[in-house]
C-alpha cells in the first residue's frame, strides 16, 4: 500500500499537501484582517448563519402544508442550504474577527441548533439509518444474513415535531459490512444520532487549521445533517482522520476500514489514486473492497452483490431494494449534498485549478473549431468555380 513517497506529497496532482499531516499550516490558515465597519458587519457570519437554517426552514414549512412530505422538494431545499455553508468563509472575511474565534463561536451554536433537533425532533428523522442500524445488526448477531432478511421499521417524518407523518416499511441493508459495527449498543436511534454528531465534531477539529475546510463544515446546516443520524458521518470522518489526522498506520488503517463501510468511501478512494497516477492503489481499492465483502459474497452472494456491489444493476437482481434507484437518487438524497460540501471543502484548491485547466481546454477547443470553420470558408470562396 506504500510507495515511499512521503504522505503529504502528491506527485500526481503537482498538489503539495493534498494529503497532509496534521501539523502542516495552510497558507490560507491566517486571521482576518478586513476592517469592522459597523455592527452588523460584526456578526455576519451569525446572521449568515441563521439564513442557513432559517432561510430553508421557512420554505419547508408552506411546502409542507401544500404537498406533505414531499421527500425530495425537502432534500434538494436543505441540500442547496448545504452547500450554501461556503459562504460562512467570506462572511467571516467581512466581520473583521479573527476566524479561529468565529469558528469556536459557530461551533457551539451549531452544536446546540443540533443537540436541540436530537432532543426534541424539530428538523430531525429526515432518515430512517439511525432506526434501521440496529435492527440490522440484531439480524447479523442472530445469524441472519442483513442483506436478504427483511427489516420493518416504523418512524416519522419531521418537518417540525408539530407536522410529520408516519414511515412504515421493509428494507434489505444495502451498505458495506463495516457500518453495521459504528453504533453504540443498546442507545436505540438517539444514541445513532448522537454517535453522528460527534462525528461531525471529530471532522471539524481534524481540519481546525484550514480556514475555508473549517469554516464550510462548522456551519449549523452539516450540523443538522448529522443530527439526522446519516450513515455517511462517520465514513466521512475516517477518511478526513487518514488524510488530515494522521500519517502512517493509524491513517492506513482508517482508509482500509472504509472500504468496507460505504460506497462513497470506495468511489471516493479509487478517484483520489487514479488523479495521482497511482494505479497500484486504485487497484488495490477494488481488490480490499471484494476481500472484506468476501464472508457475505461466500454466504449468500446474491444478498450483498445485488443490494451493496452492483446496485442491483447485474442480471438477477429485479426486485431488490436498489432495483428501484433512479436518476432521480441523485439529488433526492439530503446526505449526498453533504459529500460534495466535503469534498469541495478539503479540495477547493485541486478543483479550481482543475475547473480552470478544463475551461482552458474548452476555450482553446472552441477557438481551433472556429479557426477551422473560418479556414475552410475562405477555401471554398477562393476556389475557381466548377465549368
């Protein structure tokens, strides 16, 4: 798994740092220095963040009454306030303070807006992981396979605790084995959500030091996504523990362990070696990925590679779970926002200069295409016309 190259280079990329120790400084790590010109400008990134919360909530609610749960109107208004979180980092820019206090602030606010929507249910049950977890690894520890034995679960759907409805269905797991044993025993689904918002604070203290990854993740939005009790959170959190907190074992370690948790990780992972011309590993990806799925595949194959592997994309596999996916999945899902939040968050710096190479491209594309089209034109005006 090692090529002798130190952690925190990336050859590949020409990116110094994309994986970096946990003692590298950013050079964007630096106070705010703009100046304070008036009280509002001062608590900017508090009004911006209320907007975030407030701005989709007041949505959602006329949306509730007109429609019900309408599921995916839900996760495309909380998913655009997702990654709207950007905007706390050129709000804290404006307000003049220095951003370690403002991110220290917006910690504890987006702590307790999260802390309070556990206890009390306002903005919560967008999921049904957090039920669904420990029902799933009841069935495993009774010797039952959770990949082809039926789950029904019961739960509600809030908007507010004062308007929800009732979800009662069967289902298959359909992630990777691993997830099943992130959860607390015996805590039911409040110590599930619980357990994700602590991921999020993991996150947030793992990137305490870059100023635009901080400041994207404090915001209250990813907060209450994790107060949701989304499986994704702590995936996300090893994979930023292998590439913010640790080198070596440790940060290996956590990188294999997601291979086997979600399919996320896994996309993830194989993207990120093949962009550092790193075939070995992004082959390896795949081969890890199989070997720690191979005691279900040897049990029942069908279970795991219709529901986890193939998404029930393979012959064989009609009327399972995923059978049912669509293009739609693709922005129903309040979670998957939260990925490319991440994503952006930690690799702003690779994406723009990626955005610019391809826009290069585009442009020098257009411009040959034009060239020929005008060459051509005038070859065909200066010929001799035919006798």
């Amino acid at each position: 798994m090692t090529d002798g190259a130190p952690r925190g280079k990336n050859p590949g990329l020409g990116v110094e740092g994309l994986r970096s120790g946990r003692k590298h400084r950013y050079p964007d790590a630096k106070a705010s220095t703009a100046p304070v010109t008036g009280r509002r400008q001062r608590y900017l990134p508090e009004i911006v963040a209320a907007v975030l919360v407030g701005a989709p909530a007041a949505i959602s609610l006329p949306l509730y009454f007109y429609g019900g749960v309408v599921t995916w109107a839900f996760a495309v208004i909380w998913g655009a306030a997702t990654l709207a979180s950007v905007t706390l980092v050129p709000a804290v820019e404006r307000s003049g303070e220095r951003w370690e206090r403002e991110l220290r602030l917006l910690f504890v606010v987006s702590f307790v807006v999260a802390a309070v929507s556990i206890v009390t249910g306002i903005g919560n049950n967008a999921t049904d992981e957090p039920f669904t977890m420990g029902a799933y690894l009841s069935v495993l520890l009774h010797g039952q396979d959770p990949y082809t034995t039926w789950v029904n679960v019961a739960y509600s759907v809030h908007t507010f605790t004062f308007y929800s409805e009732s979800v009662s269905a069967p289902y298959h797991y359909v992630y990777l084995p691993l997830l099943l044993f992130f959860q607390i025993p015996g805590t039911g689904a409040v110590g599930y959500k619980a357990m994700c918002l602590a991921c999020w604070a993991g996150i947030v203290y793992l990137v305490r030091r870059e100023r635009f990854a901080a400041l994207c993740l404090v915001s209250p939005v990813v907060a209450l996504v994790s107060a949701n009790g989304f499986t994704d959170l702590p995936v996300l959190l090893l994979i930023t523990f292998s590439l913010r907190g640790a080198q070596g074992l440790p940060g290996k370690a956590a990188e294999i362990a997601t291979y086997a948790m979600k399919q996320f990780a896994n996309g993830f992972w194989f993207v990120y070696y093949v962009l550092r011309r790193d075939a070995l590993r992004a082959g390896l990806v795949i081969v890890l990925t199989v070997v720690l799925a191979a005691p279900f595949i040897l049990w029942h194959p069908d279970g795991i590679w219709c529901e986890a592997l193939t998404f029930s994309l393979s012959p064989g596999c009609t009327g399972a779970i995923n059978s049912s996916r669509s293009a739609s999945d693709l922005y129903s899902h309040w979670n998957y926002y939260l990925w490319i939040l991440w994503l952006y968050a930690l690799f702003h710096g690779a994406v723009h200069r990626y955005a610019r190479r391809a826009w290069g491209w585009l442009h020098d594309r257009s411009a040959t295409v034009a060239s020929n089209a005008a060459s051509e034109g005038r070859s065909e005006g200066s010929s001799p016309p035919t006798p």
